[in-house]
C-alpha cells in the first residue's frame, strides 16, 4: 500500500459548509470490505452551502461516493492540508483506468490488434491490459438526438433542445439527458437552409 504523509487537520461542519467543490479534502480510504486504516484524496459533489442536516456527499478521487458527519466522534471525519496540524497517511494512486469508448473506422481484429500495441508501447508491456472487451458493429445510419422535459404531456418540437446531430446511434449509449428531461432520438436529416440568396 503507498501512502505519503500529509499535515493536516479536522474540519468541523461548520468549516465543511464553506468549502466548495474546487477544495481538496481528506476523508477515509475504507473500501467495500477492505477496512484501509488511511484517507484518500476527496472532493465535495457540491458547495458545502448546500448541504443540510450535517451530512457532507464527498466523492474520493478513486470513484467512491461516501457520506460523512464530519463531527461524528465514530468517523475519521473530514480533513483539509494545514501545515499547523497533524500527520495523516494518504493513499497515493497507482494510475488512471480509462473507460471510454473508441470507434474504429472499418475495424477489424487486426486494426484493434495494432491500437492496443500503439497503446503498450506508449505505457509499457503489461501496464495495458484488456479485462473487458465489447466490440460491437456500428449500423452505417446518424440519428439527430433532442431532449424534451420528462414530465411533458405531449411532445411539443417547441419544447425540445437539440444535443447532438448527424451521430451515429451506438454513441447514444454513452450519453446521459439532463436533469428531469429525456432523450428523443430520430434519423438524421439534413438541415436545408432555404434562406433566399440575392
């Protein structure tokens, strides 16, 4: 396990709802079933003004959402860097995994074959693993993508906004609508500009 030591001290609830979410704090590193007896680098998922109740939601840099009651005596609490306190141990990362989804023009085996062979000489034998792989063919067809409100009574075109034009429909997947609205997806049609000309 890599860790460094960082100086740092433990906020109160009151210093907590003055942060925003810009601000690095320091909160437990403890995983699902593996009790890590150290902190992990964190932030607000938004400013501390907003919170009520004296529960803070902070979001680890590793991915993970906790909880914390930041004067709860039980909880190792919410810390920030100050020279004038005490040593902590902080887990360091060990890396970044990437997830995303890559399209391949005319992909076959072998252009996958020769991206994750670019992809280990840039990162090294071993580093660049495949644990889980999805290919799947992409229909040569765009779709024009809206969002509307959810809750619309009927679907009015005057109450839609539009996301994403002439795209193919797999990237849909990876999109997520807006708050309290929903994705209306339609095939692609070409924008006619008939304004006249002089």
């Amino acid at each position: 396990m890599n860790t460094e030591k960082v100086t740092a001290r433990r906020l109160t609830a009151e210093e907590v709802s003055e942060l925003g979410v810009q601000e690095t704090v320091f909160v437990s590193a403890e995983m699902d079933g593996l009790p890590l007896d150290c902190y992990a680098p964190a932030s607000l998922t938004a400013p501390g003004k907003n919170f009520e109740g004296g529960s803070f939601a902070v979001r680890t840099i590793f991915g993970k959402e906790i909880h914390v009651l930041p004067e709860n005596s039980d909880e190792p609490g919410i810390w920030i860097a100050d020279k004038g306190g005490e040593e902590i141990e902080v887990l360091k990362s060990a890396g970044v995994l990437l997830n995303l989804a890559l399209f391949v023009p005319d992909g076959n085996k072998e252009s996958l074959e020769a991206l994750y062979a670019a992809a280990r000489d840039a990162f090294g034998a071993g580093i660049v693993q495949r644990w889980s792989e999805e290919t799947v063919a992409v229909p040569d067809v765009k779709v024009d993508l809206y969002e509307e409100p959810a809750r619309g009574r009927k679907s009015n075109p005057q109450n839609r906004d539009r996301r994403a034009l002439d795209i193919y429909p797999t990237r849909v997947r990876f999109l997520e609508p807006s708050d309290g609205w929903k994705f209306v997806v339609e095939p692609h049609k070409a924008i006619v500009d008939d304004t006249p000309t002089i």
